[in-house]
C-alpha cells in the first residue's frame, strides 16, 4: 500500500561538516536514524547501527574521532559516545558521558574537549558541562537553573549564548556566559515575551545574529555586538520569520523566511545584509527549520553549506550549497523514487467564531475520492504545521480522504499575537477552531458528518477534546501520544518539563480547577466517536498512563476504541517496524468509520 511505500522511503539530514568536506548525516535507510559519513566523492559509510535511534553527531577537529548522542528506546535520555573512523568496518560506539537516569545533549564539541547540558544534578535544572577529552575531567560552566534549551558558543570559545526557557508561554531567554569568568549577562529579561533562536556567532565573535519577536510580531534577524553590548535590527520583515548563518569565511549570510508555512533560503552579502540570490531549491518546501534542528551547516572554512530540504512531495534531502557555484543533491546509496501522485497543498482560511481567520493546508484526494475528511493536527502546541515531508498526510490523501492541515491558534510561525491567543484560559478557544474547520468543510466539497480528527502530542490532545467538547462534530478520532487530562499529564511528566509546560496550560497550585475543565477526560461520558490511540511505553513527555485512563474510560462505557502501546518506543513512533505495524491498523480504523 502507499503508506508502506513513502514510510520506506529514506530520509537524511545533515549534521556536522569537517575540515576536509566530510559530511555527518542522520540517516534512516535501516529502519532507524543512524550516523552516516559522506566522503567528499559522494562515498557514504554507516558509522552506527544501534537498535535505537541516535539524536546528533558531531566531527572532533583535528582528531579522527566522532563524537555522538543516542539514547534507549525513546525514553530522550541521550547518552554520549565517542567512535574512531579509523576503526575498520562499523567503528566500535565507546562510552564518553553516560548515565541512563539523565540527560546529556550534545551542544558542540571543539578541538579537544565537548560541551554538553545535563540535568544529573537535580533532575530539573539542565547545567553546561566541558568534557575534556584527553584526560576526562570535567568543568562546570553554567548551573544557576532553568531549562537551557540550546547553547551557541562563539568561535574564539571566549563568549557562550544560553537560550533558556523564561517564565511566559513559548518565550527564550537570552544570556551570555563570559567562559574565562563565569559571569553572566542577561540579554533579555526573563519575563519578557520573547520566542528566540536559532543563535550564529560572526565569524570573528565580535557579535552575533538571532532570529527574534523581541519587541515586535515577527522574528527580525537581530544582531547583539559583544564590545558595547548594544542591540541592532539587520535584517527584518514585518510580514514575515527570518533567520540567518554567517559563513565563516566573513562574507556570506544564508537567510532563511518563513512565510505560510514555506522556508526559503537566500544568499545575502553577511556585511549589509543585501540579497545576492535565492539558493534554487524548488517552492513549496522548507529549506530550513526555524524553529527546530536541524538547520544549514556551513564547512569550516566556509566554502559550501550542508542543507537540509524537504517538501510535501520530496523526503528529507541533504544539498550541498557552494556559494557562486552549484547546488548538489547528496543521495543515499539507495533511494527509491518518490509515487508520482504526490502533490502540494493549497492554502485557505477558515474563519472561526471569534472572526479570526485560522491557516489550513489542504491536500485533496489522489486516490479514489471517499468523500470523507482528515483534519491532521500538528503538535507543540508552539509547534506548526509546516509544507513539509509528512508520509502519513500523503498517504491519506491516497486513501481518497480530503486532508485538512491546521495551523489553529497558539501555532507558531505566524506571528507573536497568533501563537499566544490559546494561553493559559484561551486553550479552549483552539478547539472552537477545531469546530469551524469542520462547519467549513463543505464550502470545499467536504463532508462534514464523514470527518475524524488525527493528531499527536498536543496534537493528540487536541483530538481528544474534539471528541469531547465537540461530540456530534467528528466521526473518529485517532490519537498519538495525546494528553487525555492537563491535571494527571502535568502531575506525571517528567520533572524537567513540568515547569515549561505550567506556563502554557496553566500551574497546578492555582489552576487547577482550570485545568480539570479542559481536560477532555472531564468530559469522556461526552465521547461517542470511536477512537484509535497509539503510545510509546518509554514516552518522557506525555505518560503512558494518559492513553491507558481515556481508553479505559471508553471501554467501561462500550465506546469503540483501540490502545496501541508500544514498549520501545517514547513520544511517538520512530522505528519503521513499528510504524509499519501501527498506521495500517490506524488507517484501517478510518476506513471502517468514515466508510
């Protein structure tokens, strides 16, 4: 069927790049992610093969040596390991930081030593770690609390930006760590509503740039200069997102924009920030990720960038950029063709009950029409949906299904007052967006009686409070790792995410009350529509306990439903075996109830 078809089909990302050209690729052709080399000449070799999914690598300078980040059967625990390339066949996976009760993420590595964030000390709080690779001590950079959620170091190792999470929903804060003194500097105040990064020193770290709404609707790409500690606009779009990644060689800026969903990529003059031109990748795609990894790569000595392009129609692809010169694609040894009936969205709007219009993509039926509807909710909820690789909307859309892809309010991307319009006792206003897709759907030709909901994380969530809230609306649903309770779901997840998901959905020790009404497991004798749901047993974000009280609940009450439970996955499915087992059943689900 389809869906086996595109779900086999491989998809590559690029990681890291080395002095001499060689690339690092996360690469799933096995089944699961797994570290890949690619020569200069085009030549891949796999560097991993771990029955679970490895999360990032990076090349050590000046050695042989990779260094790499995994964990065990999705629980998010990434452990360090070091491997050699010049070990013979597959390298041998030697331990460098490990301690399966925490996490350590890999955040760069240098000539002789790795920085790293773990919360080891606390279980809550994530501090900044040097790893000396020769002889293995280890010192503390960072640890005055919060989640630290990405770290940028400049390239003289003298500054290092922290982007940590800060107390008002989807917001960064900025600080800058003097490394020789250990002090800090607050860039932006901690309870300023500000969504920041990706973070890119200038190659000579006198300042760098940030994609940032500090002050404004949309993400300008700022600049902060060390020396005076002054703040600048350089490139800005009122309309839309920007980001950007000096080269280092001084001269080159790639210039990402996201505009409904599609990422663009330029290159601009990195002095003035003046256009030179667009890269070519084809349209309706994304040719970065401005609001998650990976994102382009430049070589060290800046001659080409690594980028990472994906669309509706086109599995994540690794190019090689040189500015001036040619734009490469890096194929895999093996890659299928892609079905040709894949096709790009069109772009609406719904308007819903308040007079807001909510962004949907809408993919229509490339097999024989149904007459039936899919709306596909994205998760985060900051997240978005993006006009990227998604074989689960294609190959409902080869069902004959009409699949609708929202981007309901609190969705990133399309502005700062957009993405905060479901804070805290504005969540259920994004399921009221949920109830005009669907009075809306006949203005398409939809049906709007034969239309299920199909969501994951908060997605999921989502699909479950559309059963609830809305229970004459939707015809099924089909869960993923969703939250069937705020209360239970904040009580049991993990300590280190509980803080930044209170200052979304709202604090257990005052909320609470809230919180309970906006639980669709308040409302499950509300729920007729038969629903499939589908959790890791591993899941650190969203606990299994979530799925398992909604679908007991149903079944007391003799409401069709499924429980899927997989016990070496986590927050959602990534190894292909069980995906293959899973989405047919899912799929096989829709069909009987939208039949």
């Amino acid at each position: 069927m389809l869906l086996t078809t595109l779900f086999s089909l491989p998809t590559a990302m690029a990681l890291d790049v080395a002095d001499d050209g060689r690339l690092l690729v996360l690469y799933d052709g096995t089944g699961t992610r797994q570290i890949n080399e690619v020569a200069p000449d085009g030549a891949w070799r796999a560097l991993t093969d771990l029955g679970d999914t490895c999360r990032g690598a990076q090349f050590v300078p000046g050695s042989s040596q990779v260094i790499v980040e995994h964990d065990a059967g999705g629980n998010e625990r990434g452990q360090l390991s070091m491997l050699d390339l010049k070990d013979a066949g597959l390298p041998v996976l030697a331990p460098l930081v490990h301690d399966a009760e925490y996490i350590h993420h890999l955040v760069a590595v240098r000539a002789g030593r790795v920085l790293y964030t773990t919360n080891r000390r606390n279980g809550v709080d994530f501090d900044l770690i040097a790893h000396d690779l020769a002889t293995g001590s280890e010192s503390v950079l960072y640890d005055s609390g919060g989640w630290v959620m990405a770290v940028d170091p400049s390239p003289d190792d003298k500054w290092v930006v922290l982007s940590k999470a800060s107390s008002p929903a989807n917001s960064m804060q900025l600080l800058l760590l003097d490394t020789s003194s250990r002090a800090i500097t607050e860039l932006t105040a901690e309870d300023a509503q500000n969504d920041q990064g990706p973070v890119a020193w200038l190659p000579d770290s006198s300042a760098f740039l940030v994609s940032s709404d500090a002050g404004r609707d949309r993400k300008a790409l700022r600049r902060y200069d060390v020396a005076d500690g002054t703040w600048s606009d350089f490139l800005a779009d009122d309309a839309r997102d920007l980001a950007g990644w000096p080269a280092p060689d001084g001269q080159h800026l790639l210039v990402a924009v996201l505009d409904d969903g599609e990422v663009s990529l330029a290159l601009h003059h990195l002095e003035d920030g003046s256009l030179i031109a667009p890269l070519g990748l084809p349209a309706g795609g994304c040719a970065a990720l401005m609001i998650a990894t990976p994102n382009p790569v430049w070589s060290p000595d800046g001659s080409f960038a690594a980028i990472t392009y994906n669309s509706p129609v086109t599995p994540p692809t690794v190019f090689r950029f040189v500015p001036g010169g040619e734009l490469t694609a890096i194929r895999p040894p093996e890659m299928p063709d892609v079905p040709a009936e894949l096709r790009y969205p069109e772009s609406m709007r719904v308007p819903s009950f308040d007079g807001e219009q909510v962004p949907v993509f809408v993919f229509r039926p490339t097999g024989t029409e149904l007459g039936s509807t899919v709306v596909h909710v994205h998760g985060g909820p900051e997240g978005a949906a993006l006009r990227m690789w998604n074989p689960i909307v294609a190959a409902l859309a080869g069902e004959g299904h009409t699949v609708v892809v929202p981007n309901v309010r609190g969705s990133a991307g399309y502005g700062k007052r957009w993405y905060s319009l479901d804070d805290r006792e504005l969540r259920l206003d994004s399921v009221k967006d949920l109830a005009a897709i669907n009075a809306w759907l006949p203005t398409i030709g939809a049906d709007s009686s034969r239309a299920a909901l199909w969501g994951g994380s908060y997605g999921g969530y989502m699909v479950l409070a559309g059963v609830a809230f809305q229970p004459d609306l939707w015809a099924a649903g089909v869960d993923l790792v969703g939250m069937a309770s705020l209360v239970t779901f904040l009580e049991n997840t993990s300590d280190y995410r509980r803080a930044m998901r209170e200052r979304e959905y709202g604090y257990l020790a005052t909320d609470r009350e809230f919180l309970e009404s906006a639980s669709p497991l308040s409302r499950v004798d509300d729920i007729r529509a038969p629903l499939f749901v589908i959790h890791g047993a591993n899941d650190p974000r969203v606990p299994l306990s979530e799925a398992e009280q909604i679908t007991d609940a149903l079944t007391k009450r003799g409401v069709p439903c499924r429980l899927l439970v997989y016990p070496d996955e986590g927050h959602g499915l990534a190894k292909l075996t069980n995906r293959l087992d899973a989405y047919p059943q899912a799929f096989s689900f829709l069909r009987e109830h939208l039949a």
